[in-house]
C-alpha cells in the first residue's frame, strides 16, 4: 500500500511504520498534503516551525512517541 518505489525519508518510514497515511495527517493537523509529502520523500525539505509544531502535536495524539529523531 505505501511505497510505491519512492525513497523515503526517516520521517516517511516513520510514517509507514506507524501506519499513517498522508491524508490522515493532513487532516489531524491542518497541514497541506503536499507538505507532509514532501517531508516524507525529499531529505532537504525543511518546513516552517509553525508547521513542524503542528505536526508535532498531531502524531502525538495519533500516538507515535519519540519524535525528537523527526524534526
């Protein structure tokens, strides 16, 4: 189901692991789709911090610990 052949980022493996999708984060957090994708497949991307913090706090309520590694 994830993959696709993409390299992914530690944060996209993360992501994949935990069984998150793409869409469930973009609607936990209010962050854009093609941001979290971006994240999730190019090392260089840096996103704002506002949307680091958002992010943040939306893995935490979907549960995923240890988000230091991350961001």
């Amino acid at each position: 189901m994830f993959g696709l052949g993409r390299p992914r980022t530690d944060f996209g493996k993360m992501m994949e692991n935990e069984g998150i999708t793409q869409q469930k984060l973009s609607d936990e957090s209010g962050v854009s789709q093609a941001t979290i994708s971006s994240l999730m497949t190019d090392a260089e991307y840096r996103a704002k911090l506002s949307t680091e913090e958002k992010l943040k706090q939306a893995l935490k309520r979907l549960g995923v610990k240890n988000l230091s590694k991350y961001f």
